[in-house]
C-alpha cells in the first residue's frame, strides 16, 4: 500500500494549477479499495483503514489522527474518492501527511517560519491610496491587530507602502508565545499563515478570536479592491478556490480539536 501512497501523494505536481496544465488528473490513480474507515485508539491516535489495512504516510508511518472525530474526517476523504483518487481533492490527508511526517518530527522550523512571518505580516503594511483600498483594509485589518495588542500584549506598528520596516521585538515575542506547540494545531496554524500571508490571521483563528470567513475575506483584501475596479480574474478565483480547500481543512483541524 505504500507504493500506491507513494504515487498518489508524492508524484504528483504540488500546484493544481500545474497538475491541470500537464494533464496529471488523466493519470490519477484508480481507487483500489472498498472501503475506509478508522480502527481503535492505538495509543498514538485513531488510524485509518482501507479494507481493514493500515494507511501508511508517504514517510511510512502510521497515518492516524488524535481525535476519532478528526480520523473520520480523513476517512470521509476517502470515502469520497469515486473511480478514481484525486489528491487535490484531500486536504485533510495532504494536512495529516505533513503533520506526521515533517512537522512532529521537527516542529522548530515551523515555529520559526511563523515567527519571521510575524516580523513583516500582511495586516501591518497598509496602503496610503487609493482611500477605498485603505478604508477596507483598516475594516479588515484593524480587528487583527486590536486582538494582538489586546489579548496577546503585542503592539505591532502600522507600516505604508511596500519598503520593509522592523517590528518592535517586543510585539513579535508577545505573539510568539502564542504559537502552538502541538504538532497538528502548529501545522494547521502554518498552513493558514502561509494561504492567507499573516502569521497574525492564523493565531486568530486558532485563538477563535477570529471567525474563519472573516480570516478568509482579510486575507484578499488587495486583490478583491482589485477586482472591484478593474473586474473579476478568472485565474486569480479559480487558485483561490483551490486555497480555500486547504484553508478550511486547516480550519477543519483546529475545529475538531478543540472540540
């Protein structure tokens, strides 16, 4: 079963967008088994199962989750696969693979990939004109920053234009002390960071100071005001709809979780 892993997870181009343009969905690989679902509690977690064998990461270890709630989500996953099995459309597993491969082996490098985002995050850098641009980003932006300063002690200034300017340490380890240490809630925290451009978005929605659609609309407030004025990007929609799958299996995680 590794080898069928193997091939559906890593041989395939990271980018949708890429995948669609070699054709890589015309050599998906058919699905192999009647059914998944999850075993019992092994100690390490909740394991998921096809046809009653163990599901493998591509790093080859047990792909389980910590919550029965969380597996089922995974096996949902799946279950959902028809003729064939398409990555791109399991987050979750993609999510899961990571987690247990990389990020609980070495959680450090994801720690400090949040902490440099916090040193130049998206909500600090503010347009000067036009004032519509800069009205929607003080609605969208301000919440963010108000729940930083006011729940995590950080006090990050504001920034106009594009020329980077540092932040005060102080702001930066006050919302440093709030990132996650579990693996799975790291790992969900940085993939939100990474789809939406701020670390500070991501602690919010871990936090639940920040509702997940509130998180999602901040982060494309440049390019709807973009949109809004020079018309719609069908492109830039279709990579967006791509990353909100991802979004909400990262949401999905921190949700089950703290269920």
């Amino acid at each position: 079963m590794r080898e069928f892993i193997e091939e559906i997870f890593i041989n395939q181009p990271l980018d949708p967008m890429v995948s669609a343009r070699q054709g890589a969905r015309a050599s998906l690989r058919k699905r192999f088994y009647k059914q998944a679902q999850i075993g019992e509690n092994t100690g390490e977690g909740f394991p998921l199962l096809l046809d009653g064998k163990q599901v493998m990461t591509p790093a080859r270890k047990a792909l389980v989750a910590p919550m029965r709630a969380l597996a089922e989500a995974i096996a949902q996953e799946w279950e959902a696969q028809a003729e064939v099995i398409d990555p791109f459309a399991m987050p979750l597993t993609r999510l899961a693979n990571v987690v247990i491969d990389a990020i609980a082996r070495k959680p450090a490098p994801v720690h400090d990939e949040i902490v440099q985002y916090l040193g130049s995050d998206l909500v600090c850098y503010r347009a000067d004109t036009p004032p519509g641009l800069v009205e929607r980003q003080r609605q969208e932006w301000d919440p963010v920053l108000a729940w930083a300063r006011d729940a995590l002690g950080a006090r990050f200034i504001l920034i106009e234009g594009v020329v980077y300017a540092a932040q005060p340490e102080q702001a930066i380890w006050a919302a440093a002390a709030s990132i996650p240490t579990d693996a799975w809630r790291l790992g969900a925290v940085a993939s939100i960071m990474t789809l939406t451009g701020s670390a500070l978005i991501g602690l919010a929605v871990n936090a639940g100071a920040l509702d997940p659609a509130a998180a999602w609309k901040a982060a494309h407030v440049d390019e709807d005001y973009q949109m809004s004025q020079w018309g719609l990007d069908d492109m830039a929609l279709a990579r967006r709809e791509g990353r909100f799958a991802e979004f909400m299996a990262a949401v999905t995680v921190l949700k089950l979780l703290d269920s």
